[in-house]
C-alpha cells in the first residue's frame, strides 16, 4: 500500500496509520487524540476550503488542520 501525508487523502479514503512525524507537544496531542502507528481511519470530509479535515478514528470523529494532518503518514487503501 502506498504511504501519503493525510492532507492529501480524499474524503471517503481509507488507510492504516504508518508513522507520526511530529514531536514535542504537537507530536503528543496527536498520539493523545488516538491517532497512533497501526490505527485505521477513515477521511469523512473536508471543510469547503479544504481546512480543516474530519477524520473518523476508533469510535469517533475528529478534526484536524491541515497543518497537523501533514505529520500523520497513511498507508492508503487503494480499494476506497
């Protein structure tokens, strides 16, 4: 499966999370959020002008700014 930054994942796309490149307090409340190495997710929609993006992870749904979803590397499902 190919691995891309979340920012660029279309809404409906699914994937595995591969890696959390952020560190420090970013890095933290991303991997507090849930959103950590082997967890699926799934993209529910995106903001009209792309910013920010609903994320569905574990039983939930969050948002993320693009800026954050840029530290978060997706093996995407090529099937959705």
């Amino acid at each position: 499966m190919p691995v891309i930054a979340m920012r660029r994942m279309a809404p409906g796309q699914k994937g595995i999370i591969a890696k959390v490149k952020a560190t420090g307090e970013l890095g933290r409340r991303i991997r507090d959020m849930g959103l950590v190495p082997g967890t699926p997710l799934l993209i529910q929609g995106r903001a009209p002008l792309h910013d920010p993006v609903a994320v569905r992870v574990r039983s939930f749904t969050l948002t993320l700014r693009n800026n954050e979803a840029d530290y978060i590397e997706v093996e995407v499902d090529e099937q959705s």
